[in-house]
C-alpha cells in the first residue's frame, strides 16, 4: 500500500485554518490537528508530563492530574529560554504521535495536519506539501476577539508576533486559500482538494 500524501494545512491566529480543514473532513479527509493534540499530550504522555514537571516543577499539574495551564503560561510568558525548553519538550511528542496516527490512517490517499506554527519550527519539511491560509491582519484580530472572549488585543498582537508573517507563508507553500471574508473559501477548498487527488493519480 503507498503511503498517504502528507498536507500542512498553517496560517496566523484567526485566518481560518481550523474552519478551512472542517471543510476538507467534511470532503471525507482525516485531519490532525496538532495544536489540539499538543494539548491532550500534555495531560496524557506520561513521558512529556514527566519532562514538564522536572523543568517547571510538580506544580504543573494538579494532584488529580489536571494541568496548570495558568502557571505554565506564567512561567513561559516573558522567558524565552523556558518557552524553547517547553517546545523542545511537545514538539517531539507530537512528532511522534502524528506519526502513529498516519500510520493508522494508511488507507487514505491524502492526511491534513492543521498547525499554527509550520514554517516557524521547522515540522513543514517532514510533510509533502502545505497549504497556507490567508486573511488580512485586521480581519484576523476581529475574528479572534470575537472567538476568544478570555483573550485581549494585546495578548492576540503578542501571539502573531510570534509567528511568520503572510508573506513568508506565500512563499513556502504550495496552496494558497485567501479566507478574507470577501474571496469564498469552499471553491478555492475543492479546488485544491481535486489538485491533490489527481496528483495521486486518482
Ligand atoms: P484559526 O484556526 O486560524 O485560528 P479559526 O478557523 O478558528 O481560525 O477561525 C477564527 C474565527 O473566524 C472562527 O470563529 C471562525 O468561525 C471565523 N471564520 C473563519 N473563516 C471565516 C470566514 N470566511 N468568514 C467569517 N468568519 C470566519
């Protein structure tokens, strides 16, 4: 059996990569979303728990094992070196888990992975292709106080200060889906969706 094409699916805070790959399952393609999973990972691998609690202490995690997302967010905050350490911690963990899922998913001719920062750490070189998803700065930041209630302006400017800008994403990728509200995305989504398969040969 060949092995599935492996599709990034990345774009900034609020661009709509969640939403454009709800698109692509509903077209009967499995996604995996990383960053969800990065979640779950941290209060499930026993070996990334184990990691956290050493660095940042065995107050990480409640005595029932709930994580203290609060105190890990604090301690990262305004420490660049703990929040490497805390990556260098999950992005292996997550490496290792979409590799498990790919390989449960063998039988597909094309799998998604939907992730926030592709191009930033590097994870884009182990997949096929990738698809950027992009939508104007100001739309993103609606989009996102209107999602995030708990999450401020400043908080939103923070978080894409950290990641890539459009531009770079443009020219990494090999899909682009502009989901600015005025181009409509579900096209441009079969689209792309039909370009893949009959790239298999399909
Ligand atoms: P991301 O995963 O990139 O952070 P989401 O897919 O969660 O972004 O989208 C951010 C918010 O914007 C969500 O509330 C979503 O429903 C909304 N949204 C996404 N695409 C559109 C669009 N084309 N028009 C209007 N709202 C949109």
């Amino acid at each position: 059996m060949s092995k599935p094409l492996l599709v990034g699916v990345t774009g900034g805070i609020g661009s709509g990569k969640s939403t454009i790959c709800k698109v692509f399952q509903i077209l009967g393609v499995p996604v995996y979303y990383a960053d969800d999973r990065g979640k779950v990972l941290m209060t499930s691998d026993k070996r990334l728990i184990e990691q956290i609690k050493n660095e940042f202490g065995r107050e990480s995690y409640s005595k029932h094992g709930v994580l203290n997302r609060e105190y890990l967010a604090k301690s990262v905050f305004s420490d660049a070196e703990k929040l490497q350490k805390l990556n260098s911690f999950v992005h292996p963990a997550v490496a290792e888990d979409f590799k498990q899922w790919v390989a449960l998913n063998a039988d597909q001719p094309y799998l998604l992975k939907e992730a926030a920062l592709l191009y930033e750490i590097g994870s884009y070189k182990a997949l096929d292709k990738t698809i950027c998803v992009l939508a104007p700065k100001n739309v993103r930041m609606d989009r996102v106080l209107l999602r995030d209630m708990q999450r401020s302006k400043e908080q939103v400017e923070q978080i894409m200060e950290k990641q890539t800008t459009d531009s770079n994403r443009k020219k990494l990728s090999d899909y682009e889906i502009r989901n600015d509200g005025d181009l409509l995305a579900i096209p441009q989504v079969l689209k792309i969706h039909k370009e893949l398969l009959a790239s298999l040969g399909d």
